[in-house]
C-alpha cells in the first residue's frame, strides 16, 4: 500500500534553484559536499567566537558540526549549549 501510494505522489525538491523529482548518487554526494563545506565554514565561524582558551578535541568538532548540520548555523547560536560556550 505505502508502494502503490508514494509511487502516485512525485515529490519535487527544490536545490540550488534547481528542480528534481530524482537525483543521482553522483549528483547526491555533489549535493552533500557542498553542504559539507558550509557546515565546516560554520564550525570555524562559530568557534573563532569562543574563548581563545579551549582547547577542543576531534570528537567535540565532530559532533558540534553534526549539530550545525542538522540544525543550521543560526539554530545552534541561538542554543544555551552554544552560549555557554
């Protein structure tokens, strides 16, 4: 039934003011690098603003950009986790 129902229903997603009922592998991980990229020009925004002091390990930058992935540059400065930073 799920089959039958999403196969009626095309879904476009809107990319780079480009429009796609379907992508690629290649045009999807075309798509994930740029978003890699923004989200590591991010982590060196948002952690140049933090306190000169710190030190951060791998782990800690690794998980902070998957929280800059998922939840946008703005979305993680407006956390109290980012300002207490």
């Amino acid at each position: 039934m799920i089959q039958k129902n999403e196969r009626e229903k095309i879904e476009v997603y809107e990319i780079d003011n480009k429009k796609y009922t379907t992508i690629t592998k290649a045009e999807a991980e075309a798509i994930f690098e740029k978003d890699i990229e923004k989200t590591n020009a991010s982590i060196n925004r948002l952690l140049k603003n933090i306190n000169k002091k710190f030190k951060f390990s791998q782990g800690f930058i690794d998980g902070f950009g998957s929280l800059i992935y998922n939840c946008g540059e703005y979305g993680i400065t407006q956390t109290e986790f980012y300002q207490r930073l």
